[in-house]
C-alpha cells in the first residue's frame, strides 16, 4: 500500500510543475479588459483563448498599462509546422495594439485562436534602477461582427463616424425592394481614406467572399451594383478606414436606387473670387488620383487644362489612365477635396509630360459653362543661374496622412542643372517626395517655371530634379492661357 501511494505522489509531482509553468489559459471575451502579470524570471509568457465567429469583419487586441515592452503574438490553436500561420506585433512599443481585417487578409479564418503576451528579454526589467520581479498589464479584446449589422436605407445620405470606439469599421445591412434596378453607395465626403466592401446574403467570410469592392486611394468611393448582377437578398456593406487610426474620421454616405448620379449630389463649390499671393497657387495646383497612384498637377488654364508629368498619368502596365481624379486644396490646413474628373489629351514620354482637360464633376456631370479656374503664369523665357531661390508646390505623402496628403510648400536654391538626349533637366536642394511628381516650381514673383519629377537620396542628403517649362511641346500652348 505504500509502495502504491509512493508512485501515486510521483505521477503527481510532474503535473503540477507543469501546471505551474503552464497557468490556466483565460478566455477573452470581445469588450472585457482583463488584468494579467509576466514574471520574467520564468517563462516570461502567457497565453489566452478566444473564438473567432465566421462574421467578424476586423478584430482588435491591445496592450493597456503595460510595465515594460511587451510584444503579442496571435496562433489559430490548431497551427502546426504545415500551417505556420501567425501574426506577430514586435515593435518598440509597450503598448502593442493588434489589428486584423478580414477585407486585407484572406489568411484571417474563423475558429479556435490563442494569444501570446510575451516579454521577449532576456534580463528582467527596472523600475527606478530596480529590478522588477513581475510585469502588469491590461489586456482588451475586440470586433466588429456582421450579424450585428446597422440597416442603410434607399433615398438617404448618412453621416457617420469612423473612429476607435467601433475599430473604424461600420457593417450595414441594405435590403433592395423588389422592383429596383440596381443601386449605388457614394462616399460624399470625407478627410479619410474610406473604402467599400459589399457581400450578398450575409457578411463575408474572407475577402474573396466579397462582390464588389471599392477600395482605392480616394476618400470618396462609389461602389455600383448593375441591374445584371442584383439578386432576392440583403447585402452587406463594410466600411472601413485604414490609414488614420489615431483619428475620428467623418463620413457622409449615400444609397441611392439605379446607377445614375443623383441630384442630391454635391455640386463643386464656387471658389473665391480675387485670391492673392499663396492662395491663389494653392487653388491652382491640384492632387491627382487614379489607378497609377496620386500625383500633383498644375492649371495652367482657366478652363481646366492641367500639366503634369507623363509618369503620373500611366498605370503600371505603362498604358495611359482613362480619366483621374482632381482634388484641390480648398483650405491650407486640411486635406484636398476630390471634386473634379479629367482625362489626358497629350502625352510627350519624352518629356515625361501630359495634357489633362477638367471633363466634369466629381462623378462626371458637366461644370456649368461659366465655371472658371484659377491657373499658373508661365514663364517660357525664365534664364536660370546657379543659387537662384526656388519654391516647390505640391501633394507629397511624406509627413501627412499617407493617401490624403496635404498642400505643401518647400523651398531652395537651383544647385545644378543636366543636358540629357531629351533636353535639360534642373536641380534643386528643395525637398520633394513622392506625390510631388507634377506639381509647380516657381520663382520669387509666383511664376511657374517647371514640374518636380523625380528625386535622387542618399543617407539624408536627397537632391530634386525637375523639368522646365520650356520643355511643354509649343502645340500644347494652344490650351493655355499664357501669360
């Protein structure tokens, strides 16, 4: 008997060591903080569960409070060496925040998942020059579920908001009515970066579960459903903003019944009437969006016609854009307002410039006759010299908020100037980035004199190149009002 309670108590004693370096692992529940300690002298680790139903469009975990640098590490529980899916949040901050969206990633599947929150270092951390024996932190799980979807109604324009109470997602319900024949979603305005996300029957699973997606780098998408491809059921819209997580973002959205641009749209606003000095070249210098990326522009007509460079106006198969986006900067602080489509009328490769033409509205209605717009004095004869002071204008994506950049001003001197097969080619020590490409280099007196087009960088030094103005093929001055 003795000898059976000795093996009893052997076959015990690993099992409790095993529970003590493998706690009981808590379950997380969407919206509950929890509290948790790591002892670093240990394993320095611990794990948490959650399930992930099928009709979660984005899910959120972060760190709150959290003593030292911790990292989090995210499994499906049934991740193995064949399935070595897992997403890992390492930075330097203590406080990782861990964001998934089922409209990014395809490798976001329902069903069993563990959680890891790890200090990663070998030595213990300090507090006031001593060593800290356990680490606290806070711990919130999160998501947006579809089946818990708001109704968008037919006829309406919703204001929204995008912010980090809801993850910067928002999943609508629209039921069509029998008789339509298709329908259309419009972002109307936003500063953000907003895109579309359109599932039939029920929530998507993945991204590819979804019909249409509308998801570029404009704040005001519009997402059509053509009579062909209406079905009997509900849809469901995710929208969602991506690029501007710190900030709440407002978004005014439209369903409307058909594919035709309601009237309720807004119109482009009338623009002031006798700018001055900076704002005057802000208005007349414009963001442009498409398929090939965001670039910066150039009126150089009060009707409309807009240089740029050619690269801004090719898509990456090096074929020419249908049409682009024109925004313009309608106040220097926030970010430019997309109201207007073009098209290219010419394009010399190489000069690496293009011709656009203001065709219409934002969604392709046309201006009314009388609409004017303000345009850049060209300065054909301009003599450069060496140390000259140059001003650069433009849309650069450095420092702002990635898609939606603002109008900026940088300035210096002309440092060089190249002769190259095509012509010349200048530079500059003004500081450009991309999203710059097209945009105006002036003079003193607020004269364009070229279009930024390409930077050269090395550690932290970066020279500008731009091309000059005498560069515009002459039968292209037909088009602008020349002064």
């Amino acid at each position: 008997m003795r000898q059976l309670c000795w093996s009893i108590v052997l076959l015990i004693l690993p099992l409790l060591s095993l529970q003590a370096k493998n706690p009981s692992i808590t379950e997380l529940e969407p919206g509950v903080l929890v509290e948790g300690q790591l002892y670093p002298q240990g394993e320095g680790i611990r794990s948490y569960r959650f399930q992930l139903p099928v009709t979660i469009s984005t899910l959120s975990i972060e760190l709150f409070q959290a003593e030292a640098d911790l990292d989090l590490i995210l499994r499906p529980e049934s991740s193995n060496e064949e399935n070595p899916l897992e997403f890992r949040f390492e930075s330097d901050e203590w406080n990782e925040k861990l964001r998934l969206c089922k409209t990014l990633e395809n490798q976001m599947p329902a069903g069993r998942y563990v959680l890891d929150v790890r200090y990663a270092f070998s030595q213990a951390p300090r507090r006031n020059g001593r060593k800290q024996s356990s680490i606290y932190y806070q711990l919130k799980m999160d998501w947006v579920d579809g089946l818990q979807a708001e109704p968008l109604h037919f006829q309406e324009i919703q204001n929204i908001t995008l912010d980090s109470e809801n993850l910067h997602t928002r999943v609508f319900q629209i039921d069509p009515p029998p008789s339509i024949e298709g329908f259309r979603i419009d972002v109307l305005d936003t500063p953000g970066d907003v895109d579309l996300f359109l599932s039939r029957s029920h929530p998507a699973p993945e991204r590819e579960g979804y019909q249409v997606i509308s998801e570029s780098l404009l704040g005001r998408e519009s997402l059509l459903v053509f009579p062909d491809e209406l079905q009997e059921s509900s849809y469901f819209l995710t929208v969602m903003e991506n690029t501007n997580q710190g900030r709440s973002i407002p978004v005014r959205l439209a369903l409307f019944e058909g594919n035709a641009v309601p009237s309720e749209y807004p119109q482009p606003p009338i623009l002031p009437e006798y700018p001055e000095g900076y704002e005057k070249i802000r208005l007349s210098t414009v963001q442009l969006i498409s398929e090939a990326g965001i670039g910066s522009g150039c009126f150089v007509s009060s009707k409309g016609s807009i240089v740029t460079n050619a690269h801004v106006a090719f898509n990456s198969s090096s074929q020419i854009v249908d049409s682009l986006i024109v925004a313009l900067s309608l106040s220097p602080y926030e970010e430019p307002v997309e109201l207007f489509t073009a098209k290219v009328e010419q394009i010399s490769r190489q000069d690496d410039l293009a011709l656009l033409q203001i065709t219409g509205d934002r969604w392709g209605r046309p201006l009314p006759s009388d609409y004017r717009f303000f345009y850049w004095p060209i300065d054909f004869s301009h003599s450069f010299h060496l140390g000259d002071p140059l001003q650069m204008f433009g849309f650069p994506w450095m420092g702002s908020g990635l898609s939606r950049s603002h109008f900026t001003i940088t300035s210096g001197i002309l440092s060089g100037g190249e002769l190259t097969s095509d012509g010349m080619i200048w530079k500059t020590d003004a500081e450009i980035s991309g999203g710059s490409s097209g945009g105006a280099v002036s003079d003193e007196q607020g004269k364009l004199l070229g279009f930024p087009t390409f930077v050269v960088s090395q550690d932290s030094a970066q020279l500008s190149y731009f091309v000059p103005v005498d560069r515009i093929p002459r039968d292209w001055r037909d088009f602008m009002d020349c002064e």
